[in-house]
C-alpha cells in the first residue's frame, strides 16, 4: 500500500536532516562523488541535487514525480540506516547517506 502525501512529509522532514545549501556544498566534494552505482554521476549524486531542489519547493507546489521521488529517498534511507557499519564517520556508507541528503551525525542522525 503507498503511503499518504502526509506520511511521505512527515518521515522526509525526520529523515532529510541537510539543508538545501549544506547538501549543494557536499554535492561539490570529491567524497560526495567517490561513492555510488551508475555511469558517470551515481544514483545517490544526481538524487541529491534533486533533493535541493524538492527542498527549495513550497509544499503545495510538489509534483507527483516530486513526490514519488520523496518516498524513494525516504526508503533508501530508512533501508540504508538499519545498516550503520562499525565505524561509520569517514566510510562510504556516511558519504553515501549524506548524498541522500541524510548526515547520520546530524540531527536524526542514525549514527548518533
């Protein structure tokens, strides 16, 4: 069963804990593009910028893509989180959560 607009908001605002221009800055590091599957910009990459620009759009103003692309992002890292390896700050596992637009050392973090 999919979820609610509602229920894809209130995980995405618990889960994406990066701001907009936080995330664009991390985008631009050479960590950010070290992780990730896909030809040339990973998955996590190229969904990062769209997260900023999600991020940047009012509420009302969201598309169903918009949408369908929250919950993506809100699966991969509650899936992603339940897998916290034993050292977790400076492992491709953070980098690829923080271009998901999670820092697991940040508020919410699953690294905390």
């Amino acid at each position: 069963m999919a979820k609610s607009h509602d229920e894809i908001w209130e995980e995405w605002g618990k889960l994406v804990n990066m701001a907009p221009k936080e995330l664009e800055d991390w985008l631009e590091t050479e960590e950010s593009k070290s992780v990730g599957q896909g030809e040339g910009e990973s998955t996590g990459h190229k969904s990062g910028r769209r997260i900023v620009e999600i991020k940047r759009t009012n509420k009302s103003d969201l598309s169903d893509d918009d949408w369908d692309h929250m919950g993506k992002v809100v699966g991969y890292i509650k899936r992603h989180g339940a897998q916290v390896p034993d050292e977790p700050e400076g492992s491709d596992w953070t980098f690829s959560m923080k271009n998901w637009g999670h820092d697991p050392f940040g508020e919410n973090g699953m690294a905390r």
